[in-house]
C-alpha cells in the first residue's frame, strides 16, 4: 500500500486502500458502464452515454488537469470568483467559490446531471412515478407539503386532500392540547410530551424541536425517546407526573420492536402511577400509524391516530404526522411556515435550472469529490446553535439514502457512492475535530451554515459568531504558506507546523434569520441534494434494506438470551461465546 504524503489532500483512496471497487484518478473504468444507466432516459441518450460515456471520460480528464490547482491561485486569477460562484434563491445564499472547481467543472458536472436522466428523474418524482423500484412505491415527502388545492397523483388519485385532511386533525389536536382544552384522565392539564419512535419517526422530531425551540410553548415540556436501552425511557420520564403527560407513539406499522417494547413500559408506567385503570390510556396516548387494530388494542382511541402513507419514507417523514410533536411545540401556524419553506425549495428544485439549481449543485459538488477526489467524508457545520441536532438528522438523510452497492438494476457499483456525514455545531468544532480539517491527510468537503440575524443575544455574541464563520472557509480555502509563517518571526523548525497548506473545499450557506420557514427550506435542500446524488449513481435512494439483517438476526438471539432452558446455538464461535457468557452473567445457566 502507498504511503500517504503529509499534507497531499489530493491523493485518492485508491492510491491508499487496494479496493477494487474505489475508483483512482476519476471513476472506475465500469463507472462509464453502469452510472447512466438510466431506465428514464431515453434510448438515444441512454445508448450514447452507455457507449463509453463521453461526458465522463471528459470530466476524468478535466479532473486530472484542475487537481492540482490551488484555490490561492483561482481567486489570483478569477478577481470576480466571488460574486460569480454564487447562488441566491429562496430566501438562501450559496457560495461555492471556495471549491476546487473552476466555470468548466461546473459545465461538466451539469452536463453530467442532465445525460443520467436527472431533470426526467425529478419529474417522475413529482408525478407520483413509483420511483422506489425495490418496493414498488411512489416517492412523494413532496406532496405532505404541497398547497392546499395542488394536485399529485399517485396511482391516479390526488392524494393532496388526504394530506392536508390530516394536517387539519393534527392542528385541531394541538390547539386543545397547546389551549388546555384537551386534558388527563384526571383532569388536569397537559404539561408533558413525550415522542417514542426510533429512526425517521425520531430523529426528525427531535432535531425539528431543538432547532425551532425559539417558537416553542414553553410552559410544555418535551422529551423524546428512541432507544432501546431502559435508561432512554427511565431518564426521561424521571422527574415527570403521569396525570400531566402525553405520550406520542410513533410507528407506521405499530410493531416496530423498539418503539413498541418502549410504549409498553410507558404504559406500565402510566397505569403504575394513575392507579391502574386502563381507560386512562385513551387521554394519554396518541398514535402516528397506518395499523388501526395494533392502535385499538394497545388502548389508543383510533379517533387519536393520525395517518400518513406508504409513499413517505421515515427519514423524509418529519413533516408528515410524525412531525406531531412538532405542531405541538410550535403551534399550527408556525408548522404551516415550516411546510412552505419545504415547498418553496421544492419548486426551485423542480423548476430552477441546474446550474442555477441550490440542491442540483450541492449533490453535484458532493459527487465531485466523493468519485474523483477520493473524499471519504463531508461535514456539516451548523453556527447555530438551535442546529446542534441537524448533522446527525442528515447523517440518516444521506447514509441511509446513499448507503447502496447496487444499481437500480441490481448491478454492483464500481464506484464509490454514499459519503460518511458528520459535524457539529460552531464554534465548538473549533476546539475539537477542526485540527483535522486544517491540517490532516484526508480531505474533508464541508457545509457551513449560518444566519444573519440572531434569535438571541444579539451584537458581539452574532458577531463574533459570524467572523468565525468567514474566517474559517478563508482559512481552510488559502492556508498560509511558509513564507506567511516566516514573516512572523517563527523559528524555522517550527515553520512546518504551522503551515497551512489550504485548498480544503468548502460551501457557505448563509440565511437571515432561522425560522420554522428556513428550516423548511434547508431540510428540503439537503433532502434534494440527496437525490440528485443518487441519480447520478443509479442507486435507489428510497430503501433501507441494510436494517432487516440486524433486526432479524436480534429477534431470534432475544429468545435465546431470554430463554429458560440451555438453548442450542448455532451462530458463529465469537457470537456463540458472546451469548453464553451475556447468559452466565445474568445469572440465567
């Protein structure tokens, strides 16, 4: 295995791990094979593009001429880099100037784009196409937004109606609920909300709750729990009173393990401190579900179930029911505002063109560096605090979207897809992983995010947040070159330490102010980016197939766990060793 280079960001994978499916220089040769094979292109395009693909040997070839320029030197030459490398759309201003990337890439890539069937993929998308061709299933998160009195069509039905049928329901729920008119079964009002989901139906609501609580009714609390472990469940109902909580159970088959095994305690523990009657259940439980006899019998009334469809996935559910804990913090009005911002963004994606398309460029810039760079990774890097939770609501968005090694036509890939998201909130990264970013062998795509205007604090406390901001994409984009560290006065031994080499890329998302409308809009720009990155790689961006393995396989090592008499285990050595020793542990052989 070659060695690394110290500070040589722009050696590959390839030239790192002997993966024989990583690409070196540019993509694997059967990269130009499989990535356009689009069912929705049409035969002309899709025979041309599957006949060596010229488009993408070109872009090989233009990679191999522009890696090794350095940012310092496209700004040296480019004064107007700047404001051209910029997009303004939708109330969000994109900087991607800090790219290594020059008018041509971008060219290249759009041309990419448009020969892997993106703009007929997007339209399918909006027609309610069953594009999820695993599952055989419409892909429509777009329609839990659309306007009253749009029109989407699944399966020749406008499902719109039903959607805003259901928004109606939640918002009536909340407004007795957030109006005290909707109370405990002894009478007293409710002053807790407590979500249990796991996935989609939490990640979503918690990250939604965290970044909006500006907007929240602060005389309820909320809590959320996902994990099976007891101590999720255990800390946060601690220091609540049963009489004043509701719980949100949110499952669309309502047999999810985890979900379901953490609402029985809930409802253990609900009975234990209300005296145990069972017709309590009904003014403290809600559902989010499709399955009204799991509903009834757990005790729910189903006239408190809200129902989303088949067509919504989890991870792009959030403002579907699930998003119920949310109109309950917020209220009806500002969730309203969240749903515009989403549909706002999904216009400009439907409609913008692809070089002036904010999703279309983020998912190819993402492509860029994950299929010829060789970028492992990508952080994004919220300077917002109410976003503390936003990275890891994508890290589920992206991974398990892109996490695929096979084509739509159950080919394996040659090509690498799915990058590894990551981040955290500035300026804390500062002060931990940000060494890396600077300094490391390995390249790091980032998103910066921010907002002009505070929610709190405002003055030194924004200022000093934003200069952070700028300061770092300066930093990471122009380093600081020897000859800088000289000039002052540092002693030569230490020079190499304290050299930047720069050219680290980086985008700029810069908004005003965050509101339940901007978080519409920035959910959806990452939502689209993600699709757009799928369809260049020909993968179904739609299913999570790589869950039910472990699920399955923990269903049938819980009974061995669990069991009375000595099971027979027929596992491998490490598992079977494993479980005998879980057993003797716990005292049960």
């Amino acid at each position: 295995m070659a060695s690394v280079p110290t500070c040589d960001i722009s050696v590959t994978r390839a030239q790192r791990l002997p993966d024989p499916f990583v690409p070196s220089f540019g993509p694997h040769p059967r990269y130009l094979e499989v990535l356009v094979r689009s069912r929705e292109v049409e035969m002309s395009t899709k025979m041309r593009y599957a006949a060596g693909s010229p488009i993408l040997k070109i872009l090989e070839e233009h990679y191999k001429s522009v890696r090794g320029l350095h940012l310092r030197k496209l700004f040296a030459d480019d004064p107007g880099r700047g404001e051209r490398m910029a997009i303004e759309a939708v109330g969000i201003y994109l900087d991607y100037s800090k790219n290594r990337i020059t008018d041509e890439t971008v060219r290249l890539l759009v041309e990419l784009a448009g020969g892997s069937g993106l703009r007929t993929s997007i339209d399918n998308m909006f027609r309610g196409e069953k594009i999820n061709v695993t599952e055989k299933r419409a892909v429509l998160h777009v329609a839990l937004r659309a306007p009253r009195g749009a029109s989407i069509l699944v399966d020749g039905k406008n499902v719109v109606p039903e959607v805003h049928a259901v928004l109606d329901r939640m918002a009536d729920f909340c407004d007795r609920v957030r109006g005290r008119q909707w109370r405990g079964h002894t009478g007293r009002r409710i002053r807790n909300v407590v979500n249990i989901g796991i996935g989609g139906s939490d990640l979503g609501p918690v990250m939604a709750y965290e970044a909006l609580k500006h907007y929240s009714d602060r005389s309820l609390t909320f809590r959320f729990v996902s994990n099976v472990d007891g101590t999720d469940f255990a800390e946060a109902v601690h220091d609540l009173d049963p009489a004043e909580t509701l719980f949100i159970v949110s499952s669309k088959t309502f047999t999810t393990l985890e979900t379901m095994t953490n609402s029985h305690t809930a409802r253990e523990w609900l009975l234990t401190g209300l005296g145990g009657d069972e017709s309590a259940i009904a003014r403290h439980f809600v559902a989010v579900s499709t399955n009204v006899a799991e509903v009834a019998r757990f005790g729910i009334d189903t006239a408190n179930m809200f129902e989303f469809w088949d067509w919504v996935g989890g991870r792009y559910s959030m403002d579907s029911a699930i998003g119920l804990s949310t109109m309950l913090a917020i209220g009806s009005d500002n969730f309203g505002a969240l749903l515009s911002g989403f549909h706002q963004m999904d216009e400009h994606f439907r409609t913008a063109p692809f070089e002036r398309n904010l999703p279309v460029l983020m998912g190819l810039l993402s492509v860029w560096y994950n299929n010829f760079f060789g970028a492992e990774t990508y952080a994004v890097l919220p300077y917002e605090q109410y976003l503390k939770r936003f990275p890891a609501y994508l890290q589920q968005l992206t991974m398990e979207s892109n996490g695929k090694c096979v084509t739509l036509e159950g080919e394996r890939v040659a090509y690498q897809t799915g990058s590894i998201y990551w981040g955290e909130p500035g300026t804390n990264g500062q002060h931990s992983f940000y060494q890396l970013i600077h300094q490391g062998t390995k390249l790091v795509p980032c998103d910066f995010i921010a907002f002009s205007q505070p929610l709190n604090a405002p003055g030194i406390h924004h200022d000093m947040l934003l200069a952070n901001v700028f300061a770092q994409t300066e930093a990471l984009a122009f380093g600081k070159t020897p000859d800088e560290v000289r000039t002052e006065g540092t002693a030569e031994w230490l020079n190499p330490h304290r050299v930047f080499e720069g050219n680290r890329p980086s985008n700029t998302i810069l908004m005003e102010r965050l509101t339940p409308e901007a978080l519409g809009k920035l959910v959806s720009l990452y939502e689209h980016s993600v699709f757009t990155q799928g369809v260049i790689w020909q993968i179904n961006p739609f299913d999570q197939w790589g869950v039910e393995l472990g699920k399955a396989l923990a269903q049938r090592i819980l009974m061995e766990l669990v069991s009375v008499e000595e099971p027979v285990l027929a596992h491998d050595t490490s598992t079977n060793s494993l479980i005998r020793r879980y057993r003797k542990q716990k005292g049960v052989c």
